[in-house]
C-alpha cells in the first residue's frame, strides 16, 4: 500500500502551537467506482498533495493509497476550520473535485480538533474514525 509519510505544512509548525484554537485534524476514505479511474485520480491526487503542502494554516499531511482496491485516503492537519475551508474552495483542489465526482462510489469524511501532543496523528487512529464515522452514516441510510 503506497504511503505518502507525514509531511510538515508551509509554516513547519507541526505541534498546532501557533494556532487560536486546537489543530483541526480531518481524514477521508475515498473509493473509485473503476479501476479505469484510478490513473486520473492517483495523478490529480499528486497535484492536490503538492497545493496542500503550499497552503497557509497547514500543519502537515499524509495520503494513502490502494490502487487496485480504488481506494485512497488522506490525513491532514490544520491550525483551524477556516484554513482547512480555505483549502477546500481553491483551485485545482476544488476544480479536482468538481470533475471526479462522477467516478466516485464513496467517501467518508471525519473531523476532530488535536489535543496536546496528539499530532501528527497517525493512520491506525485515522482509520479507526473513519470505519466509526462510516458505520454511523450506515446507520442513517
């Protein structure tokens, strides 16, 4: 399964410290509806990843990757929800989205504010509130 490390944002502050509030941390589960897909995805992903380093209010970030499964995850890190919103609304992240929503199947999103020493977080904790927060939307269809 290709990893992409935790890598530190623009600022180097990987602790959160310089933040108003704690550090918002966000994981996603997002799975292709065809393995025709997945080149596309895998290389816009790459892009993305190069806008997420670059972008203000970044703490850090690390994606994760299981191509023939069409699955990819991402972990990232952020001073607050404002910067993270930030992120989401500008290009090519949002353009990306925009244009891969048709080969979608799923994605399951999750979102929690970093204690004190808890960054960077990592894939097992990640993961686990990933499978949590897809069981509640289950749940609910």
């Amino acid at each position: 399964m290709p990893t992409i490390p935790w890598m530190p944002g623009p600022g180097r502050d990987t602790t959160g410290a310089a933040g108003s509030g704690p550090p918002v941390v966000m994981a996603s589960r997002l799975e292709l509806r065809s393995l025709l897909s997945v080149p596309r995805f895998f290389l816009l992903s790459l892009v993305v990843f190069q806008q997420v380093r670059r972008s203000p209010g970044l703490i850090g970030a690390s994606l994760r990757a299981q191509p023939l499964k069409r699955t990819f995850w991402t972990l990232s890190a952020w001073r607050d929800r404002a910067a993270l919103e930030e992120f989401n609304r500008t290009d090519p992240h949002a353009k990306s989205v925009r244009g891969l929503r048709p080969v979608m199947k799923g994605s399951v999103f999750v979102f929690w504010n970093a204690g004190p020493g808890e960054l960077p977080v990592g894939w097992d904790e990640a993961q686990r509130r990933l499978a949590e927060q897809a069981a509640k939307e289950a749940g609910r269809a």
